[in-house]
C-alpha cells in the first residue's frame, strides 16, 4: 500500500553518468512511495547529458532539468527542490544508492511520529559493503560506536538526507553563495534556531561509492571554500565579535600549517566581503541563537560542553595537534 505522502527526490549530476543513471534507478525502485526523481545536472559533457536523458525519458516520474555550467551544491539543491512539491524532499549524491528498496517508506514513517524533525540524516555506508564511510561521518562521535544508534544532532552530511519541505520553505532553503561546502551547517543551524531538531537514524541507509571524478582535492580549491565558508557563517550566524576573531585566527594557523597562508588570507577576506555583500537579506530570528537553541545546540554538540576557557583550550589543541 502506498504511503499517503509525497517524496521528491533530488540529484544533481555532473558527469559520472553510469553511477547518476544507478543512483536514479536506485530511487525509482523505491517501494510504497508516491514518487518524483527531480535531476539537475550542473553543466556534464554533452555525451553525459545525452546519456541520462535516454534513461531519464524511461520514466514517468523522473525530471530532467540541464543548466550549462555548475551552479554549485546549494543552488542545484535549491533548483531541484523547487521543481517538486512533496512533502519531503530526499537528497542523494550522484555515486550512492538505497540501501533497499524500502529506506523511503522509512524515512515517510519516521517523519510521522517526529512533527519536530526538520533533517533525518541517514546511515551512509561504503558502497557494497558494511562499513561506514568515514567521508560522511561529521558528528564528532565515535562511528564504531554511534552509526548503529539513533541520536539527535546538530548536523546531517550531504550524500543522503531528508528535509521536511514545510521546515526548508520557511527558511528559503539553502544559501547559494555558499557554492560549495558548509551549506549543510548554515542550514541547520537556521533550522535549530526555529525549534526544529535533526535526527541521525541509523535503520535508513545509502551505500556512497565515494566516486573521484570531479571531487575537490584540500590542495586545489577545497581549503579556499573552507576558509571563506567558515569566515562568512560566523558572521553570518552572528558568533560574537570576540570568537569570531579568535576563530579566524586559528584558521590562518591551520592554513600555514598546511602550507597555505597566503590562501587562508584571501579566503578570509573574500568570507567577510561575502558577509558584507549578503547581510541585508538574512532573517534575524534564523541566523541568531535563542535560549532553547542554544541549549539544543550544546546539548547535541560534542565538545560544546565545558567553560569557555576549556572550549578555547580544546580547539587550541585540535589545531596545533
């Protein structure tokens, strides 16, 4: 029987055409869910393009948006999201499948019992295997010990999630200038603020094959989005003054430890003129802590517990490590 609720599916591809066309075959085969695969693919090779779109025209329920060049992770998202209107919207990288054919109905029923929950993070596993990707384990826990568990969380990794569309529209979705890395804690972040909760659920699994093609290498350009990403949320989701600095301070340690200072520079510089250029269009009430977010958020934060002096000493320690 199908489940009274809509789920959209999002994908974006950018060549790696044989593993997009396994990851849409992968949400067409899902059982018991009323349907729609949304592709957005970010300027692939004409060849690739041409490729999905035979398999895309297969299918009744998938849709196929092409733009001309790579508009980036949250933009794509965005772009996908808004071509559906299911109540749920499943985002699932390029090179992972489900788990089963079943993990949607899951997740349609989790939601049920959890009014509160804006993101269920999945259990994102090695591709073909039982082990966990360590690539997409961010919670600052132990994987051996926490992937087999169900926790709440500050955070949900990219590869494969659910949003509540309800919860996404209200904040206008992802933030585009983010391009590329961090936009998934922008976005919690806004979401924690407006009293939603994000839950890791470890019985909803994808298999992430974890492809090379296209992935950003720390040395050739991954680290400029980090340091400019990281300098423009914390202003954006309004860190005091103070940590702000002293944050921005440990970034050009580690930048020089990498061998990169002069890069951590100019990102640095281009996060506050980013902050500069976009600050008259967030909302206040989603980029602030309040009293019960803040509680949520040390509460499910590992190493947020403790005074700050024993918070600055560990991210002291964690840097010069």
């Amino acid at each position: 029987m199908t489940i009274d609720k809509k789920v959209d599916v999002i994908i974006l591809s950018w060549d790696r055409a044989e593993d997009t066309k396994k990851a849409i075959i992968s949400a067409v085969e899902q059982q018991n869910i009323d349907l729609n695969v949304y592709v957005v693919d970010q300027g692939s090779k004409i060849e690739c393009v041409q490729d999905i779109e035979t398999l895309v025209n297969e299918y009744p329920n998938v849709h196929l948006q092409k733009n001309i060049t790579n508009t980036g992770v949250p933009e794509g998202r965005n772009q996908a999201s808004e071509l559906g209107n299911g109540d749920y919207i499943v985002s699932l990288d390029n090179d992972a499948e489900f788990l089963t054919a079943f993990e949607l109905e899951k997740v349609v029923k989790a939601y049920d019992t959890r009014p509160k929950t804006a993101v269920i993070a999945f259990n994102i596993k090695r591709f073909g295997t039982e082990s966990n990707d360590e690539s997409s384990w961010s919670y600052g826990l132990s994987s051996v010990d926490w992937s087999n568990r169900d926790f709440f969380t500050t955070r949900f990794v990219g590869a494969g999630h659910a949003i509540r569309r309800s919860a996404f529209e209200q904040v206008n979705g992802y933030d585009n200038s983010l391009f590329f890395l961090h936009e998934e804690v922008d976005l919690s972040r806004r979401f924690i603020n407006l009293g939603y909760e994000i839950e890791y659920l470890h019985n909803i699994g994808v298999g992430h094959k974890v492809s090379a093609e296209h992935r950003v290498a720390w040395n050739a350009g991954r680290w400029t989005y980090h340091a400019r990403n990281k300098t423009y949320l914390s202003l954006k989701l309004k860190s005091p003054m103070l940590s702000v600095v002293f944050h921005s301070f440990l970034l050009q340690i580690d930048g020089l430890k990498k061998g990169m200072p002069i890069d951590t520079l100019k990102a640095t510089y281009a996060g506050f003129k980013m902050y500069q250029k976009n600050k008259f269009y967030f909302n206040l009430a989603e980029c602030a802590f309040n009293p019960d977010s803040e509680e949520y958020y040390r509460k499910y934060t590992p190493g947020a517990d403790g005074s700050v002096p024993t918070r600055i000493l560990r991210r002291i320690k964690g840097i010069i490590k």
